[in-house]
C-alpha cells in the first residue's frame, strides 16, 4: 500500500461554485492535511469551470446522461486517487454504486435546516422563497453524510440563521452563502480528518 500524506478531496458542483472555491482556498491556506485534487461539475455552462480554471484545479464535466451508470466517475475518482467526496451544489442524484463506494466518505451541504425544506426539487433559491413565503423565523444550513436517498443521509452539522419580516429570498440567500462560507470547510476537514 502507498501512503500519502495529504488526503484528496473531490468536489462535485452544479452551478457557481462559490463553495467549490472556498474550500479549494481553506485547504491551501487553513489546513494542509487534505486539497481539493478535482471538480466534477454536469453543466457545461455552470459558473465553478471558469473559477476551477482561475484556482489552477482541474475540472471534468461529466454531462447528465453519462450520470445513470456510476462507471464514468469512478474510474475518473479511481485514476485521480480520490478519497473523500463533497457535494457542494451538486444538483443531480449520485449513483447507488458511488455512495456505496465511498460510504462515509461524502458529505453534502443544504440550505436549509433539514428535515425542513428538503428533497427533490428543493435547492439553492427555491429553498429560501419557500422559507420566505412561509413566514419562518429561522433557517439555517444542514451538512450531511449522502446515502442513495436525497437528502436523508445522517447531518453532522447544522448551524441556524434568523429570518427577518424584511427577508426576501436573496437576501436570505446572502445570509445561507454566509454560513456557508464560514462553517462547511472546518466541517469536512473534522468529520473526515479530525480536529486539528
Ligand atoms: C448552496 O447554497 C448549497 O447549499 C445549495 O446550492 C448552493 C450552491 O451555491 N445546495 C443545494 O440546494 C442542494 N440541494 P454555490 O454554487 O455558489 O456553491
């Protein structure tokens, strides 16, 4: 068995990718255990190519279609030595045969304090005008383990938000990229690799 002493992250997003990025940064600059070694990203349009492309990590976009059979990323995670999976906007099902593959391995982030505001068809802005239109209070964001049914997976993480009467969806977005931005990179590396 080789060993290796830094761990390799794999993140898989959908859209911009502002996530993505600030966990590229937080394993550059916070913790060297672990670096972002890929993206994988289904859109050829989505906004986290050109910012993979600034940050200097590579990114594959693997198109919809080539996501029902599991073969393609695995071999692509195999080649690239990957050990740990984050979804980071991801908005396609993973397949059943890469959550079991790396069980306990990925993590997920959502926007919104599950079991609230979950499942299909629930994600990034759709999340927070269903919490502005039901007068919550509170919202807040959810890390999780990924098991082959969206959303369902163990949390590990949750962190809460007040939701104000002058709350509109974008601005409770702003706050949700907030707590992001401040939380999900410490959680990976502690859930994975421990306090260190
Ligand atoms: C994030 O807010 C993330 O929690 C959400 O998509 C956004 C992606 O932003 N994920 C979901 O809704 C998953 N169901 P980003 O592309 O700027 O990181």
């Amino acid at each position: 068995m080789t060993h290796r002493n830094v761990s390799r992250i794999a993140v898989f997003a959908s859209g911009s990718g502002s996530n993505a990025e600030n966990i590229v940064n937080y394993f550059r600059q916070e913790d060297s255990r672990a670096e972002v070694a890929l993206i994988v990203c289904n859109r050829a349009e989505a906004g986290v190519i050109a910012r993979a492309e600034r940050l200097g990590v590579e990114c594959v976009v693997i198109p919809r279609p080539e996501w029902a059979e599991a073969d393609t990323v695995i071999q692509l995670l195999a080649d690239r030595g990957i050990d740990y999976i984050v979804l980071a906007g991801f908005l396609l099902m993973v397949p059943p045969a890469l959550t079991a593959r790396y069980a306990g391995r990925m993590l997920n982030i959502h926007p919104s304090l599950l079991p609230r505001y979950g499942g299909k068809g629930m994600y990034g802005r759709k999340v927070h005008e269903a919490v502005v239109a039901a007068g919550e209070t509170v919202t807040g964001i959810t890390i999780h383990r990924v098991t082959e049914r969206y959303d369902e997976g163990a949390p590990v993480f949750q962190a809460t938000v007040e939701v104000s009467p002058a709350d509109t969806p974008e601005t409770v977005e702003a706050k949700i990229h907030a707590l992001e931005k401040q939380h999900f990179p410490r959680v990976i590396a502690e859930t994975f690799l421990g306090k260190q």
